[in-house]
C-alpha cells in the first residue's frame, strides 16, 4: 500500500449468501482510491467432483447450496440429460422439472426480499443496526415477515413435492424425473394458490413504490451503465428453465443473440485476478474491459421481449417504461424485478398445477451417448453454466461451473465501488455509511459460496488501517 | 420321534428353537430384531462385523453364529449392548468416506439404516479421509471402496452363490481391503450384472450402473420404517 493512504476492510458481508469481504482504499483526504469486493471462500467442487459416475453429479454439485440447490441439480439433470442423448424429455419430466425450479425461484426471491433486503429497505441504510435485522422486521411489520415465511414455504413444499425433499432431494434424474405429481400432491398445492397470487402482487407493490418514492436516492445508487445476459425461449420470451443466450448492450441493441448454450466458450471468457477466488466472466468479443455484463432478475426483464403471463407481464410494462423501453439500470431495481420474477413463478405455478401431464407415467428417455456436454438454466440470481466432459467409463473427467453470481462480479465491484466513491469519500466512515456498500452488494442477491464453489457463518468485522498500516479502528457486530 | 426344542430368553421373553439354529435364527422367528451388517440369508454367518453381538450368559458372542442352547440367557435391548453397537457404527463411518448426501445408496443403505435406528447423527470419532479406490472399468458395474466396510457379503456371495470368485480381501489390519481378481479390474472378471454379488452389498459400494437416484424420496427401503421392522413385524 502506498504512503498516505487508509484500508477500510468489510469482513464478512453480510445478509449474503456465502462469505465475502470488501476492502475500500482511502487517500489522505479520505477519498476513494479503489474499492474491490473480495471472495475469499474456496471450495473445489470442480475438482472433487472428477471420478464421480455422471449419474450422482446432480445430487451431488447441489451442495454447493442450501438455497437455491436446486438450480445446481437441474442444470447438472440438464447437462447428464445430453451425456445420455435424453434431452428432449417427455413433457412429464419437463414439466415436473419446471415446476421444481418456479418453487425455488419463488422461495429464493422471497427469502432475499423479505429477510435479508427488507431490514435495509423498511428502517433505511443507516438505520440502528439494532433494528435493521429480520427481528426488526418481524416486530415492526409482523404482517410483511410472516408474508415472507409463508411465501417461501409453499415453494419449499413444491420442492418437496417434485423432488422428495424440501432441501437437496434427487427429482431429477439424467434423461428425466423419477416421479410425477400425484393428485393428492396437486390438490395440497392448489389450495395456497390463490393466497399466494396476492401475495405476489403485494409484493411487487412494496419493491416499486419503495423504489418510485425513493427515486432520487435509488435511481444512482450503486447504478452504471452495462450489458446484459440471459436465457430467452426461441419466441423472445423470458424462459427461466431452459433456451439460448442473448447478451444486450446498455443501449439495448443485440450483442448476440439465439446463441445455443453448448457454443458458449465461443462469446465468453473468464479472467482470473489475484485477488479474488472468483472468476471474471466478459463478453469475447468486446473483451474484459467493457465486456462484462450483469445477469440475473434485472438483465432478465431488460434482456426478454416479454413475459408470457398476464400479470408478471403487466408489471414488465410498467417497469420498462421508466427507461422507454431502454434496458434499466437501476442497481437497486433488482429487487423490483427479483418481485416481477416471483410473481411470474407463482403464475407459472397455477399454469403447471392445472395440466395434467404432471400425472403422467413417462418419466424417463435415453439416446445416443456423448462425451461433452453444456447446460443453462436461469437461477434466481441469474445464468449458470454447467459444463462436463464424461469419460467411456461413466466418470466425469472434467466441470467447470459459472455461476450467477460469478456473471456479476465485475458488475458487483463496479457497484461497491460507485456507492464507495458517492457516499465514502471525503466524510468520516460510519457503519451506516459502510452498509451502503453492503446494501449494493446485496441488490445482486449474491451467494458468495456458490461462486467459489466456506461454509459457516462469521461476524462482521470492519477494520480502519492508517497509512502505515496501522489498525487505528475496529468494529465487530455478530 | 418329535424333535427336541430349546428355549432360550431374550430379554426376558421365552424363544424357542430347534437344535443348530443360531440365537439370531430364533430372534428373527419370535420378532425380535438384532442389528447386523455383514449377516445375509443364505449365506454361512461368520460374525465379522460383530454389530449382532449381545450378551450369552452375561458373555458377549456374535448371535449370527452362536447356536443356541437350553437356558440361555440373552440380552439384546440394554444399554450396553446398544453402546457398543454404536461404537462399532461410529468406526465404520470413519474408517470409509461415506457421504450420505449425495450417495445413491442413502435410504437403501443397510449401514445407515442401522446408524438411523440406533440413533447415530454424528460420529464421535475424527474421520479418517482415507484415499480408497473406485474401479469404474466394468459397463454395468460401478466399484467404490470409498463405502466399503469390509462385510465380506460380496465375497461370499460371488464365491457361493455366483460360483466367480470374483471379489477376496488382501492385506491384513488397517491395510485390508477388497480386490478384484487378484487385482485386475472388474472389466477382466467374468462379473455379470445380473448376478447375485450386485445385490448383495449393504451399502454403496457395488452398484448397478445408470439406475441411481432412480427410486424416488418416499418410496425407499427404509424411507418408512426402521430397519429391522419387517423382523418386529414377523
């Protein structure tokens, strides 16, 4: 570190899923210098996976998480789908595959809204950190907190429903599903659907008027201009489960579009700094300095042409047409669009519950074997890549996983430090002002274990180092 | 002339058996269910795992293989013998890498069921993280000693059953382990999937290849009802 300047270290971030730290590089004047977001676990998945039978792969990667595991099994399912030439499933499996990702799409967006967004959301930023938890929440707006709760258990049932379990089941199966719905299942699930379609639309509520009647503060907070990537079905439409890549410009035009998954090394790359575990993903052709791009709910509804249910498209409307049509990129929309996403799982939700294909025998197809294989599916918090290569033996000789969370690690950097240099600069450090960045952090929703493919829980530490080097200042909360 | 009939107590209940039968034998015939691992029907006990011990007489002997006798007295539900049964358990999961979370044989498997039943959430002992072998070479056969607890089942059932030879122990103390054939891979042995060795593995370490995950949650062995139930329930 240069002469004259002070380290500010945030360690862990916290309300993320994962662990991560974010160190902020201050000059003598106390102005931003750099900002960086560190990822600091290492887990190896990749690595230990090699040797496995291809066949426990999606059982296996999906304890990488205990919140959207299920994202890992089906885009593993996905993936060993193709090593067994059984991609194109019988509607059964693919169905009861779908209705398996809309419950934890559901459950994962409302876990992030309302437990671990919500206290900084409801109290404000700097608000007593005494108050700004889920226990605040819970005593000052029961009715939000129990909203969330039960929201997010009747995803856990759906998973529980098509998977066998609520957290790390085996529904899917290379080449299919192992069960169906059955009709007992069905009906349970049918007789919350309605409370939860109102619940979806009063939750979209909340996300667009905390954000139209904050516009002032949260239209630049932590936002900057980039490209944007998802999946999207072959008619444009936004398709959480499975379709091809299109990446657009912050002006909105096509970088590339209709891009079959399996050709993905051919338009990304990653770059790998020293300073983090976690990778650096960017476009190939624009290249690492403006190549980067974001995904997840935000990029979705920039990304997509439209959404095929009635209401979560009428929200997509409205949203859209604060920037003209123009891609949004408003950082803290994220949680508008993460609310406009549940809405669309639990219509998704009504939509599979009433088709009887779910009731079908046909579980499982196989074909032609091979070797290398590539599969996406749209996450919660965005694109994930799966990509094997399974030996003549059933082994898995090689994987490399890009998760979401990883697509957004330039852009979460770009966002610490934009907030880092609006609000840090030149004033005395705060821990209501170091939230801020924990506040941007969060706005992505990150699951910083996944990432890096540490387990544990660890208390906030904020370090203040002088010049020299010298601790000067230190707090700790739990 | 009628045959003669024993009557041993098992905890105190009256069971009665014929000259030859094992302890286990007559337990099994009267409902009452011992913990075993490496004990399978059809083929001769020999008491290795010693998870079946219980007291003889104030004695402790594998019921697998102690025949019985008139007066017998024998203590199978006692604190005691559950502790060393744990005991034992808790060495076996060590001593492997047995990830249950993500292991196709999880609610199928004999030593988790038995760990389940005995109310085992964690073992006590550090694990051990040995480097273990898995033999993948066979097309229908997936070999992973990294769950391999040394039963002999699969021994015995290939060399009495299958009439192969296709599986021996070699080396000795903590070095013991199952081999292929004198160490060739299971892709050179005469090793067929439908024969009866593939079944009879307790845990997951012989495994039908491209069927994992198959069954669903629910609807497994022991996803239901404890191990040792359909015994109780005779």
């Amino acid at each position: 570190m240069s002469e004259n300047m002070k380290r500010i270290v945030i360690e862990p971030v916290t309300r993320v899923e994962g662990h991560g730290k974010v160190s902020i590089l201050l000059d003598e004047q106390n102005k931003v210098k750099q900002a960086r977001l560190h990822i600091v676990e290492f887990r190896g998945f990749e690595k230990f996976i090699q040797g496995r039978p291809y066949w426990e792969v999606p059982v296996l990667v999906q304890r990488l998480c205990g919140i959207c595991p299920v994202s890992h099994h089906l885009a593993a399912a996905k993936a060993m789908d193709r090593i067994v030439g059984g991609e194109n499933l019988t509607p059964t499996a693919e169905k009861m595959r779908r209705l398996c990702h809309y419950g934890q799409v559901l459950q994962s967006h409302v876990l992030h809204f309302f437990h671990l967004c919500s206290p900084d959301l409801l109290f404000g930023f700097d608000a007593d950190p005494a108050i700004r938890n889920i226990i605040g929440v819970i005593n000052k707006f029961p009715e939000l907190a129990v909203q969330g709760v039960m929201m997010r258990k009747y995803g856990q049932e759906i998973i529980k429903a098509t998977a066998g379990k609520k957290i790390h089941g085996t529904g899917a199966i290379p080449g299919g599903v192992n069960k169906n719905l059955s009709i007992e299942e069905r009906d349970s699930l049918l007789k919350d659907l309605d409370q939860m379609m109102e619940w979806g639309k009063g939750a979209v509520k909340v996300a667009k008027d905390y954000t139209m009647e904050n516009f002032d503060m949260v239209a630049p907070f932590g936002t900057f201009d980039s490209n944007h990537m998802s999946l999207i079905r072959e008619d444009g439409a936004m398709d959480l489960y499975d379709g091809k890549l299109r990446a657009i410009d912050p002006e909105g035009n096509k970088i590339f579009d209709h891009v079959d998954v399996q050709k993905y090394t051919d338009y990304l790359l990653e770059e790998v700094k020293d300073w983090s575990y976690m990778k650096f993903p960017f476009i190939k052709s624009i290249g690492p300095e403006k190549g980067w791009y974001r995904v997840g709910p935000l990029s979705r509804i920039n990304t997509c042409d439209f959404i095929d249910t009635p209401e979560a498209e009428k929200e997509r409307k409205e949203f859209m047409a604060l920037t003209d049509g123009k891609p949004n990129q408003i950082t803290l929309a994220y949680h508008w669009t993460r609310m406009i996403e549940a809405l669309h799982a639990i219509e998704k939700i009504n939509e599979l519950l009433h088709d009887s294909d779910l009731q079908g025998t046909d579980l499982v197809v196989t074909g032609k074997r091979r070797e290398e294989t590539v599969a996406m599916l749209e996450a919660p918090r965005g694109t994930l890549i799966h990509h094997y290569r399974v030996n003549k033996d059933d082994q898995v000789e090689m994987a490399n996983l890009i998760v979401s969370t990883t697509n957004n690690n330039t852009a979460m950097n770009a966002s610490v430090t934009k907030v880092a240099e609006d609000h840090l600069s030149g004033v005395e450090i705060t821990e209501g002002l170091l939230n801020h960045i924990e506040v941007a952090i969060r706005a992505y929703d990150p699951c910083l274990s996944c990432a890096t493919h540490a387990m544990g829980q660890m208390p906030l530490i904020i370090s203040l180092f002088d010049h020299e080097g010298k601790l000067i200042d230190k707090k700790t909360k739990e | 002339m009628s045959e003669q009939i024993i009557t041993i107590t098992i905890d105190g209940q009256e069971v009665k058996g014929t000259p030859g039968q094992t302890i286990m034998e007559v337990a099994d015939s009267a409902g009452v269910y011992i913990p075993r691992l490496c004990f399978l029907k059809g083929l001769t006990p020999h008491g290795s795992c010693r998870v079946c011990v219980v007291n003889v007489n104030g004695r402790p002997q594998t019921s697998c293989t102690q025949p019985i006798a008139n007066g017998m007295v024998v203590e199978n539900d006692t604190e005691e013998i559950k502790q060393l049964r744990k005991d034992i358990i808790d060495m076996l999961f060590v001593e492997g890498n047995h990830y249950c979370q993500f292991c196709e044989k999880s609610g199928n498997c004999e030593l988790q069921a038995v760990a389940y039943r005995l109310g085992i959430t964690a073992p006590k002992y550090p694990y051990q993280f040995p480097n273990k072998e898995i033999d993948a070479t066979h097309p229908d056969i997936f070999l992973d000693l990294n769950r391999c607890i040394l039963c002999a089942r699969c021994i015995q059932t290939s060399r009495d059953v299958d009439g192969k030879t296709v599986f021996e122990f070699v080396n000795r103390g903590p070095e013991k382990k199952i081999s292929v054939n004198a160490d060739a891979k299971l892709s050179d042995t005469n090793l067929d999937v439908t024969d009866k060795v593939v079944d009879s593995c307790p845990v997951g370490s012989i495994l039908k290849k491209r069927v994992g995950f198959a069954v669903p949650i629910g609807k497994r062995i022991y996803d239901k009802e404890a191990i040792g139930s359909e015994i109780e329930k005779g």
